[in-house]
C-alpha cells in the first residue's frame, strides 16, 4: 500500500477534485443537489470551513476551500460530506452489480470514488488560477459554451460581486485551433 501524504496547512487554502463512482452522472440531479447542500450546511455547522470558489458538474466537482486558524482537517470534512450525501442518496444510487471486492471489504457504497485530488493554494496567483478552472469547468467539459450558463458554480456570485464580468469565460478558438476562454 503506498504512503500518501495530504497537505497539512492550518488555516490554508486549498483546491479540490471529489469524482462519483465511476464517473457516474449524479451530482447535478435535483435531489443530488439538495442532498450535498445539505450534508455540506451539516458539516459545515460542525466543522466550519469558507467555500471560496466551487463548480458542481454531473460527474464531479472542483472546490476550494479555506479552513479556520489552527486546523487542517480538510480529509475530516470530505468524509464526513461524502458521508451524508451517501447515506442521503444511497436508495436511488448505490449499485450493488458495481461493488468490488475492495469496496465491500472497506463498506463503501457505489456513490464516490475513494479518493479525491487536493492542492495547497501557494499565493494570490495560484488561488487565481484555480478559480478560473473551476469557473471554466463546464465550458471545458461541452456542458456549455459560456460560463455564465452554468447554473452550478459560484461564478454567479463573482459577477454579482464585480470580480467578473457576466460574459467571462465564453469558449473562443484561435486561428490556430485551440480553444480558451475569453471576456
């Protein structure tokens, strides 16, 4: 078994990719959608965190988070949110055909992967950076083609607080052929 090391910053900022099982498209469900509000408020309420940027696309999220002064806990809070989605959702997702043996020796459900990606936010730069992924997210993915048309993401909450234009982020081709985004 490796040896997997998090970051372990208190009080820091940190950027992360939490993917469904397989990649299942569950996340932007009605019902999905209330139930991680939910386990998120809940967590949250025990645990309190800032939720700086966020993106919630079908298959997966992208998040960044700043905890409190003194703790770095952030592998507490995912469980603990994967948990209560899980155990909120589980009658209409959990798919026993899916299990794996690894999965029933560990008793996880069919809802998350095990793991998730984390970054520690370096600077004001990095922090940028990764909001900018986030915002831009569904317009990567085909989901959209411009940002503002993504109802799942706090880039709604940048434009009402003018850090964005509400035209940010529409998908542009250069003469080259490579596609970015634009104002």
């Amino acid at each position: 078994m490796s040896n997997y090391r998090r970051a372990q910053v208190n009080g820091g900022t940190f950027f992360f990719t939490v993917v469904t099982h397989q990649r299942r498209p569950i996340l932007t469900d009605p019902k999905s959608r209330t139930a991680l509000r939910v386990a998120i408020e809940e967590t949250r309420a025990q645990h309190p965190f800032q939720i700086d940027a966020w993106v919630q696309l079908p298959d997966h999220l992208h998040a960044i988070w700043t905890l409190p002064d003194g703790d770095a806990d952030y592998p507490k809070r995912w469980g603990l949110i994967k948990a209560r989605f899980t155990k909120q959702v589980k009658q209409n997702y959990h798919d026993p055909l899916r299990m794996s043996d690894s999965k029933q020796s560990k008793r996880e459900s069919t809802v998350w992967q095990r793991r998730y990606w984390e970054h520690q936010i370096r600077d004001d730069v990095d922090f940028q950076r990764h909001v900018d992924y986030i915002h831009f997210n569904p317009v990567k993915h085909g989901l959209v083609r411009r940002v503002g048309d993504w109802p799942h993401s706090t880039f709604h909450n940048f434009v009402a607080r003018g850090v964005h234009p509400p035209g940010w982020g529409r998908m542009v081709v250069t003469e080259t052929g490579e596609a970015g985004f634009g104002e």
